[in-house]
C-alpha cells in the first residue's frame, strides 16, 4: 500500500537547504523512485573513523565522508534526498572483482570509474562486505595523506 506522508517532525535540519533523518532507518521506510536504504548503519559507521567528516555539497547533493580534506565515501542523493548509489574507493583490481560478484557493485558514477565504486542502497552486497569496503575505502584515502596530517588525525 501507500506509505504516509514522510513524517518531518523527525527529521533535523543539517544545513536550510538540507533534512536529515534524525533515525536513519526512517531511511528504508520511505522509498521513492524505487531506492531504498538499507545500510542504515553507514553514516555512524563512517563517522566512527579518526578524523572523518560529513558534509553536503550542494551542486551534487552528495553527501561527503571526508578524512583530512578528501572524499573516502559518498551517498548520492536525489532531487528528493533519496539515496540512489554509495560511491567508495577500492584497488582497481580488487574493484573489478567486487563488479564481477555483485549486479549491484558498478564503475563509480561520476567518478575515476578505475579507483571508485558504485554500490545500490537497496541492493544485495552483504552488510558485512560494505563495511569492510568502506574500511578500506577509508585506509586508502588515510594512506594517502601527508605524514604530518596522518599524525594530527591520530592525535600523535
């Protein structure tokens, strides 16, 4: 049947141009467009990481997990907040394998298609292996940063 009005009394506002669901598993409730959230864990988990932020960038309506300044992780959004993909950065050839696997693992949309990935929220990849991707979506990105930063987002 039709789902009721999305309910915003719970959602928080992030930015003015932005709603965020104050329980994320409202994000799986509500689909539009055929997308639905499932890894309700994500945002928690990639803010878990030392260091990670969030941001939205407007143009794209991504939202950012970002470590020292650069992207480790997105959720694409639609027109109406709806996540469509969650763009990580894996090895190219460990990429690859991942694509081979799952229909629902494909070349990162818009976005170097050798290093980064596109993953369906709604689709079958294990919760257990987006975990492990974004993990290590996150060390290559920390990998990549000067030693000097490395040493300030752990506290050295």
């Amino acid at each position: 049947g039709a789902l009721p009005p999305h309910p915003h009394h719970l959602l928080k506002k992030v930015d003015e141009n932005f709603l965020w669901p104050a329980a994320t598993p409202l994000l799986s409730s509500y689909p539009t467009g055929g997308f639905i959230m499932r890894y309700t864990w994500l945002d928690a988990h990639c803010l878990s990481k030392p260091g990670a932020t969030k941001d939205l960038k407007k143009g794209w309506n991504w939202l950012r997990y970002m470590v020292g300044g650069k992207m480790f992780a997105a959720v694409l959004l639609d027109s109406g907040n709806v996540p469509y993909y969650i763009n990580l950065k894996l090895e190219p050839a460990e990429g690859e394998f991942y694509r081979q696997q799952y229909e629902d693992v494909i070349p990162g949309y818009y976005s170097n298609k050798a290093h980064w990935n596109s993953i369906r929220p709604d689709g079958a990849v294990p919760d257990e292996l987006l975990r492990e991707m974004l993990d290590k979506s996150y060390a290559l990105v920390f990998a990549g940063l000067t030693k000097k930063l490395q040493k300030e987002i752990l506290g050295e």
